[in-house]
C-alpha cells in the first residue's frame, strides 16, 4: 500500500501530494516546518512540536487555518492510516500559491500538510562508535535577520554548513553564531560533558530550542547531574570530557572528535551513554532495564 499524505484535511496517495509551483514556500522558503517522531503509536511531545509550530507561524506573521488540537488529531490519524507505529512525521504549513511577487498578502490557501514515513539520519554504528564534526565556516543566520528559534522552510543556512561538513568527510557540521560561539549542529543541538557537568549553549546562543534537547536537559537534572546553559566556545568542545547531539531524527548521539581533536578519549562517554539508554526508554515508556 502507497503511503498516504495529509494536506489540507484530504489524504493522497505518496505520488499524488502536490502543492503548486507558485507556492510560496517553494519559491521562498516562506512557511514552517516540525519534524516528529512516534514510538510504539505514541508521538513524542506531540503538544510541544505543535505549540512551536504555531509559534513559528506566528512569528513569520502566517496564520494556520486551523486549530492545534485538530492539527494534533490530523497527525495521529495519519500515522494510523500508514500503520507506522514507529515513524517520522514531518508538518509543513506553506504560505500558499501567490504571485511571483514576495508580497506574502497575495498568497492564499495555505497549505498544511502531514508526510509520516520512516527516517534514518546517521548510520546505525555512529550511534555506538561516535560522530566526528567540523566547525562549518557558514555562521547560524543571524536573530535579527531570521532567527533560529523560528522553524521556517527556509533551511539553506543549514544546508550549506551541512555541504561544509560533508565535503570534509563528517555527517555534521558545527555551526557558530554571529558573535563566534557555540550555536548548534545543522539538524541538531549540542551538548558537552565536563567534569561530570552537563553544559549547552543557552537558548540566546541563536539556536532552535530543542524539544529533545529539553527532554535530555530533564532527563540529566532528574539523575542528580547539574545542566548548564550559557555561552559557549569551541575551546569547551575541544576541551570537553564528552560531547553530544540531540534531535528528534537524530535522538541522542555521541560526538567522537571535532576539528580533527579527539574529545575526551575519543570515545563516546558514560553520560552520554546513559542519556542516550535514558532517552530511549522514555521515549518508549519503559522503565529503565
Ligand atoms: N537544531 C536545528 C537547526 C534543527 O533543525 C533541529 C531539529 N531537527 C534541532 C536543533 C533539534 O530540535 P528537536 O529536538 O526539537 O528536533
């Protein structure tokens, strides 16, 4: 059976979920995005991701023709019509067909749409054996020009740090903000572990407030582990015990080396472990084994 997408409240074959070429977003970026996950037929934070995504909308000045528990409503239901239990959603809400023109009041109809599928960002060994990052030398979009925490489809900012690190043999790239600091990955937030001391860039660094990375904030301060958010160099990652990644693709996963330095001893670390084991059973529900 063909996977079905959701827009605008009618489902459509994989094949047949089109917008128009004159869609806004297609032509500019114009619009917002969430990408969620589900395990075991539970979304993940689902109220969370639709509260940034009409937050996002509403900071781009787009209204979402409908309201959050029905769009809520909209995305399990679609889940359980492609029978993924375990799947990835991704929630797009378009500016709509316009003219050629920017002018975003000669758009009409956006469109909301809803694609569950399954999605497997880095190889499955990464996960145990560790990433290597480069710094990208393309900076995370300056907040006053468009700011990180807002999730537009407008994604080249990231893509080109992401070219920067593929093109330098690493599935990610660090990117830093304006000032020359520590901001976040292309896809994810990060995290590093100094002497037992949990630290992440705070959320003024310029980045997309991670609802994963939230959760792995939590999930460390309820084992007794100190968090800390503030400004961060490249000098902590470099120097760091451990490093780590957070995303809802993405999960929790450990970053071996950056710029060529091993971090800590160059292998994934024992925090980093036990989040990465702490997550996955509360993503699930379970009780930790
Ligand atoms: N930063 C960026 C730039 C992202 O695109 C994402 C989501 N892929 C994240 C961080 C992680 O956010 P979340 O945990 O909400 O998926």
């Amino acid at each position: 059976m063909s996977l079905k997408v959701w827009i605008n409240g009618t489902l459509f074959d994989k094949a047949e979920a089109r917008v128009s070429v004159y869609d806004h977003g297609l032509l500019y970026g114009d619009g917002v995005f969430e990408g969620l996950r589900s395990y075991g037929g539970k979304v993940f934070r689902l109220e969370d991701h639709i509260h940034r995504l009409y937050a996002s909308a509403r900071s781009i000045h787009l209204e979402i023709p409908m309201a959050r528990d029905e769009l809520g409503e909209a995305v399990v239901s679609t889940l359980k019509v492609n029978n993924l239990a375990d799947g990835y959603i991704r929630l797009v809400v378009t500016r709509g067909a316009g003219s050629l023109g920017l002018d975003p009041r000669k758009t009409s109809d956006p469109q909301v749409i809803i694609i569950t599928d399954s999605i497997s960002l880095y190889p499955a060994e990464l996960y145990e054996h560790g990433l290597k990052i480069v710094t990208a030398g393309t900076i995370r979009n300056h907040p006053a020009a468009l700011n990180p925490r807002v999730k537009s489809l407008n994604y080249l900012n990231n893509i080109l740090a992401k070219i920067e690190g593929t093109n330098a043999g690493c599935l990610e790239a660090l990117m830093l903000n304006h000032q020359g600091h520590v901001a976040e990955c292309t896809g994810d937030n990060i995290f590093v572990v100094m002497h037992g001391v949990v630290h992440t860039p705070s959320v003024d660094s310029g980045i997309l407030e991670g609802i994963t990375r939230q959760a792995v904030i939590d999930l460390a301060r309820d084992t007794g582990l100190t968090v800390v958010e503030r400004t961060m160099d490249r000098h902590d990652v470099y120097t760091a015990d451990e490093c780590f990644l957070t995303g809802t693709a993405a999960e929790v996963i450990p970053v071996i080396e950056c710029d060529a330095r091993p971090i800590g001893d160059g292998r994934p670390g024992p925090v980093t472990k036990d989040l990465h084991h702490r997550f996955h059973s509360l993503v699930r529900g379970e009780p930790l084994a």
